[in-house]
C-alpha cells in the first residue's frame, strides 16, 4: 500500500509538470513562433474544445479493453511524444500550431485517467491518497515552472518541446509498472444516462444550480483569460520568462494548503460562506494584476490563488455531491467540472481579441468585470430562497 501510495504521489507529480510545461508556457512558446495573442487564443480554444471531445472516446477504450487504462495512457504518451519530437523538427507555421494544439489536447485529454487511479484503487480497498497525491502534483508545476522559467533565460522556446519529451518517458515507465489495472471498471467522468436524466428535468429538480454555473463559468473565463495571457501580464509589470515561472510556482504552492485541509475548512464553513470568499479573492487578483506596476505585486495577487482557484475547484464537486439529487449525480458533477471547460475556451477567445483591440490593460479591466459578475450571479444564488444544505460531508 505504501509503495503504491508513492508511485501514485510520483505520477500525479510528472503528469503536473507535463501539464504545466504545455499549458503554462503555451503562451511564450507560441508567441515564440509569431502566433499572435488571438492566434494563440483561437489555438487554445479549439484544441480545448477537442480535448473535451476526446476524453469520452477515451473512457469508451478503456471501458472495452481488459487493460484499458495503460493502453489508453500509453497510447497518448507515445503519441504526445512524437509531437514533441515534431514540433523539434518542423518549422512549419501553421503545422507547429497544429502540433501543439494536439500535444495539450492530449495532455489535458489524460487528466480523468490520472485521476481515477486513485478512486479505483480506493474502492478495491488499496487505501490511495488523492490530497497528498494531488500536493505533489502541484509541488511539481511549482518546480517545474520556476526552473524552467530559468531555463528560457538561456535557450530559445524550443527548450519546452524538449522538456516535455524528457518528462513523458519517465511518466510512461511509472503507468507500466504501477501495480494496478482498473480493467473494465467505468473510467469515463461524466458519462450521463440521459434515459434518466435530462437538462430540463435536472434544472427543474436542482433549483438555484443554473445561477452557481453560471457564476462559476464567469469567474473561470477570468482564471483562464490571465492563466493563457500571464506572460503578457508579467511584461507589462516589466517582467521576463525568469518572472512568469516564479509566478507560476507561487500560484501552484498556494494550493498546498487549501488542498490538503479542505476538508477540515468544510467543516468549519458553509458553502455559501466559502463561494464568497472564492469570489472576492477572484476580483482581488484582478485588481492587483490591474494594478500591478512590478512584478512583486503580481506576486502578491498570486497568494490568492489558494482562496480562488483552489477552493473553486474543491467547493464544485462538494457542491454538486450535496446539493444535486442522487439521480443527477453525474450530470451535476459534469456540469461543474464544464465550468472549468468553458471558461477555457472563452477566456482564450475573448482574452486573445481583448489583446489585440485595446491591449492588456483592457483586458485587465474585462477580467475585473467577469469575476465581479461571477460574485454577484453566486450571491443572487443565495438571495433567492433556495438554501443549501449545511450538513458536512467530510
């Protein structure tokens, strides 16, 4: 149980710096390549969208094949690795966009299958630990992040394909040799029988949920919006490369302790309580990234991501396993998790033709506007009679 616990921690770790080595620097590398701001954002928004589109395809391999799910994550670790040797090898324009549009829809494409090896472990009784699993992963983007900020001080933007092809063998190695294979267990997050469960009748059904979402979709498309436009951020407080990794591994080391006492914080607050706060800690970072005229002060805003992004990202799945009826369940839990989907994609759009029109200042002051709308649409939620449930979970 321990040596599983430990290959468990090790892979959420790789999978993160994976993710943070495509993700966070997507931005730098594509700019790298004379994408412009929309460019990079239509790149981002249609590969989002594909990658939302994979993971069911995914889940249905894994669900027929006896060994479905080191098939199907070493299938996408071979194939992500012959994208990085590509975008190594070709200088094509338009092909090295396309090449790594598919790398992150892939990688972001893997994220359900890293995540059910706890929960399948867990219900054979192999007693995984996802909190501290889940810590790793952010210790590793925060170390990741940090040196390769450090790295592209050095060498040109060609330094992260390479990376990345370093990481994903030693991830491969991990998924061949972990001692468990979920078999034909249902991997696909957010299948939904949709015999049983229809979008009328669990709006009907779940009262107040719509205004939540929405709310949630607002404050994510700020969160992604500055998230795929931090290096432009990081520029206009007179920062480089070097400065967009420390931002990124601050804003991953403040999640550490929102993720591994979530459940205590449940404890002692309601929902309500904490989707306000998640609120105005989403408007706090706007107005300091705003603000901000060095980068200590985008720092400062980035301590607020254990307040924002990591206590939205636990409040969603708490909120849809308490609130929504059993039946709903899985609609629930996939509606919330779309809140993080959507805001992807329309942060990249909007924030890219934002750029572009009337610069980052402007989009700055977009973002402040979306994440207040998300405040206010989630404290109508509240004012509208319908309360929660305030029985504890954990």
């Amino acid at each position: 149980m321990k040596r599983i616990n430990l290959q468990y921690r090790v892979i959420q770790g790789l999978y993160w710096m994976l993710y943070c080595v495509c993700f966070g620097y997507m931005t730098l590398y594509l700019s790298g390549k004379g994408y412009s701001a929309s460019g990079i954002g239509i790149i981002a928004a249609v590969f989002g969208v594909v990658s939302t589109l994979m993971q069911p395809v995914i889940g249905h391999i894994t669900d027929k094949a006896l060994h479905g799910w080191k098939i199907s994550m070493l299938v996408s670790l071979a194939i992500c690795l012959v994208l990085s040797a590509g975008l190594l090898m070709v200088d094509k324009f338009y092909v090295q966009g396309a090449l790594f549009g598919l790398l992150i829809a892939l990688v972001g494409a893997m994220m359900p299958l890293i995540n059910t090896i706890c929960f399948s472990c867990t219900e054979d009784g192999m007693g995984v630990d996802f909190g501290s699993a889940r810590g790793v992963g952010s210790l590793g983007y925060a170390a990741i992040s940090i040196l390769l900020g450090h790295l592209l001080k050095e060498h040109s933007e060609n330094i992260i394909p390479l990376v990345a092809g370093a990481l994903i063998p030693i991830l491969a190695l991990l998924i061949m040799i972990i001692p468990f294979v979920p078999g034909k267990r249902n991997l696909r997050n957010g299948v939904v029988d949709e015999r049983k469960n229809t979008f009328i009748n669990f709006f009907h059904q779940t009262h107040g949920f719509l205004l939540i979402w929405l709310g949630g979709v607002l404050m994510m498309a700020f969160h992604c919006m500055t998230n795929t436009y931090m290096l432009q951020i990081v520029q206009k407080a007179g920062g480089g490369s070097d400065s967009l990794g420390v931002t990124l591994g601050i804003a991953a080391i403040m999640e550490l302790p929102v993720m591994f006492a979530f459940g205590k914080i449940s404890e002692r607050f309601s929902l309500k309580s904490l989707f306000i706060v998640t609120g105005v800690a989403f408007i706090t970072k706007a107005l300091l990234y705003f603000a901000a005229e060095n980068v200590y002060v985008i720092w400062t805003a980035q301590i607020f991501q254990m307040l924002s992004f990591a206590l939205y990202a636990n409040l969603t799945v708490i909120y849809a396993a308490k609130y929504v009826k059993k039946e709903f369940q899985t609609l629930g839990q996939s509606l919330m998790s779309a809140t993080i989907s959507i805001g992807t994609v329309a942060g990249s759009l909007l924030g890219g033709f934002l750029l572009e029109k009337i610069g980052i200042r402007g989009m700055l002051i977009v973002g402040i506007t979306l994440s207040a709308a998300g405040l206010v649409t989630i404290i109508l939620r509240f004012v509208t009679g319908c309360e929660l449930q305030e029985d504890k979970i954990f």
